[in-house]
C-alpha cells in the first residue's frame, strides 16, 4: 500500500510535466491548422502517393526534432542563428513554395509534387518551424529530454493522423473544388510566410 501511494506520488507530477509539454508544442506545431494546406500540397496524388510522402515528413520531423532537442542551443549559438533568423528563413521557404505553386498549372504541379514535397516544406517548416523548434528547445529545458522526447512524438503522431486524413477531405469535394483549393491553401501558406518574415524582421528591431 505504501509503495503504491509512492508511486501514485511521483506519477501525478510527471503526467503534468507530460500535459504541458505536450501542450506547448501542440499550439506550436498547429498541425490542424497545416491540414488544409496539406491537401493542397497533395492535391493531384494517389492515395498511396499521398501516404509516402506524409509518412516520409513525419519521420523527417522526428528525427529533425530531436536533433533540435539534443542540441539546438548549441547549434545555435556555435552558428550565432537566432530565432528570429530562422522565421525570416522558414518564411522565406514558405513564399517561394507557394508562389511556384500558385503559378504552375495543374497538370504540372501533379507531375512535380510527389519529388518536390516531403522534408520541405512539410518537415520543415511546417511542423518543425520556428515556434516548434524554439519551444523544443526551451521544452528540453524546462522538463527534459524524455519529456520532451515524448510530447514531441506524441504531436507528430496526431498531425500523420490528421495529415493521413487529408485525401479524404480532397476526395469529398472533387477535383475542380480540391484544385482550387489547392491554390487558396498555397495563398494561406504564402500568407504564413510572410507572417513569419514579418515576426522575425520585427523581432530583430
């Protein structure tokens, strides 16, 4: 009885250290919200297709992750890279993804998405952008590596379920719909790079 009471102790405040980290990156990430672009990144795929290239992203942005949460604030302070620096560089990779999609016809843009999309801008910037690397960082930090390990996992595991999910959605609209929203989703991703190019110009006033 004693020795459960103890462990019921020391579970109670890890499950919390758990919830807030898992909390923190889950605003971060925002992997609902990247659903819409997604599918519109997606637009034009098989099935199959599709679940390559969201399986291949998932793992990319584990193992970018960790990466991140082992040794971020070295990395960034060896290459004297700030916050702000890398939303001005994720911002930039956004634009410059939206833009050659906006501007490409569809029969194009499905010839060239399977070996354009993946790592990027999936992986990064999307689900590793800069407020998920910066709070990973601060994460490792504040509640340790396993902690951290565990929320990040978790996050990543419920956007490849969300993101899985995606063909579906394009699949109840149409092709003449799920084309156009194709482009509007490249318009909000063109918008969120510029949101992030803004922020890290602000920032660095």
């Amino acid at each position: 009885m004693r020795a459960q009471s103890i462990l019921s102790g020391m579970l109670k405040p890890m499950s919390a250290v758990l919830i807030k980290a898992f909390i923190s990156l889950l605003v971060a990430i925002d992997a609902i919200g990247a659903v819409p672009v997604i599918a519109g990144l997606t637009q034009g795929m098989t099935n199959e297709g599709r679940q390559r290239i969201v399986n291949k992203a998932s793992l990319a942005a584990l193992a970018i992750g960790i990466v991140f949460i082992l040794g971020g604030h070295v990395i960034f302070e060896f290459l004297g890279i700030t916050e702000n620096d890398f939303r001005v560089a994720g911002g930039i990779l956004l634009l410059v993804f939206s833009i050659r999609d906006l501007s490409s016809s569809s029969s194009h843009q499905g010839a060239e998405t399977p070996s354009s999309i993946g790592i990027v801008p999936i992986a990064i910037p999307l689900l590793m952008g800069p407020a998920a690397v910066t709070t990973l960082i601060i994460s490792a930090k504040e509640y340790g590596f396993p902690f951290t390990i565990i929320s990040l996992s978790l996050n990543l595991l419920l956007a490849w379920v969300l993101f899985s999910r995606a063909g579906w959605l394009l699949n109840r609209i149409g092709p003449e719909a799920s084309e156009a929203f194709g482009k509007v989703a490249s318009l909000f991703m063109a918008a969120i790079g510029v949101m992030l190019i803004r922020l890290g110009f602000v920032g660095m006033l």
